[in-house]
C-alpha cells in the first residue's frame, strides 16, 4: 500500500496505553510523553480527534494525567486484548470518524501497539507509528516492533514530522500557534 501525505483532516491521533502505573518501566517514557503532548496539543489545533486507550485500568491505572488534562474531549476505549482491534467496537469507533490515517503514539511497542498497527493495517488503514512517542521496557523489543510495523506497511514517523506535514505551509494564523509547540 502506498501511504499518502499526512493530512490533518485525514488523521486521527491514536494514543494506546499510556497509562500512570506502566510509565515508570518504560524506557524512555519522559520523551514519548513530549512526543505524545506535542501531537495532542497540535492536534487539538488541527481539529485531529484522539482516541484513547486504556488497557485493564485495575491493573495499570488510567491514562497519564497530563494526557488527560490536555485532551479532555478525548474519547477512551478500555481492553484487555492486546490488539485494541480485537475489541468489540474498536473497528466501528476507528471508521466512525471517516478518517483513513491513524496516527500511533504508545506502550508498549512490541506488544499493544505492535498487535494494534497489524490489525489496523489489514482493516485497511494507513499506519503511521510515531518513533518517539512509542516505547517499551526494552528498547530492543521496541527497535523489533518498529521494523515488524515496518515491513507490514507502516510509515514511521516523528511528532516533528507529523506536525509539520498537518500544518502544510508557514507564515500563517495556524502555524503561528503551532511554532510554541515545536520550539
């Protein structure tokens, strides 16, 4: 499948796992945080929806709290597959947006968020893993997850990149409000 440019209003913002009791065993956590921020922040300029998900609560906690407070229209999606796909309703909620792009930030990569991107990619959507906001206890099961989705389809992108091919062009309104984010 050939992947077209990364459109705002083609997008939307896919946050798997990011949750309070995981984040300290993830390598790296800190900067996935930034990444993931600076897309949620961006995002919310671009009007990209954000779907959230929490795999088993009762025993990872809830989303991130900066996660939460930047993204509060947000809409969240608990599991306890693996592959948020596999979920009863997870397919159905991704094509209610009408959006093609699936912009992928979360933990872990070799588990979740690897099993996810597979399915989303045989469901038809247009995969784009952002490196610095996925991770994993080890960094080579990430680096692993990351050629896996690679060779499955999957663009692999940055926040930077990802935010710059939604904003399109400079010396406008949109990007005046998206040059903080960046800097």
């Amino acid at each position: 499948m050939v992947l077209s440019n990364i459109d705002a209003k083609n997008s939307v913002l896919l946050i798997i796992d990011l949750q309070e009791l995981l984040a300290p065993a993830i390598k790296d956590f800190p900067n996935i945080l930034k990444s993931t921020l600076q897309l949620a922040q961006a995002g919310i300029i671009h009007g990209v929806p954000v779907l959230i998900t929490e795999q088993y609560v009762k025993g990872l906690g809830e989303t991130n709290q900066q996660i939460k407070n930047t993204l509060p229209n947000a809409t969240y999606f608990h599991k306890t597959y693996f592959s948020a796909c596999a979920e009863p309703g997870f397919v159905d909620k991704l094509k209610s947006y009408g959006k093609k792009q699936v912009i992928v930030v979360g933990t872990e990569a070799h588990v979740c968020v690897l099993q996810t991107c597979l399915d989303l990619i045989e469901n038809g959507f247009e995969v784009i893993i952002v490196h610095d906001g996925v991770g994993s206890r080890n960094p080579q099961h990430k680096n692993l997850a990351i050629e896996q989705l690679r060779q499955a389809g999957s663009v692999i992108s940055c926040a930077e990149i990802v935010i710059f091919q939604w904003t399109k062009k400079a010396a406008t309104p949109t990007f005046k409000k998206i040059l903080p984010i960046i800097k």
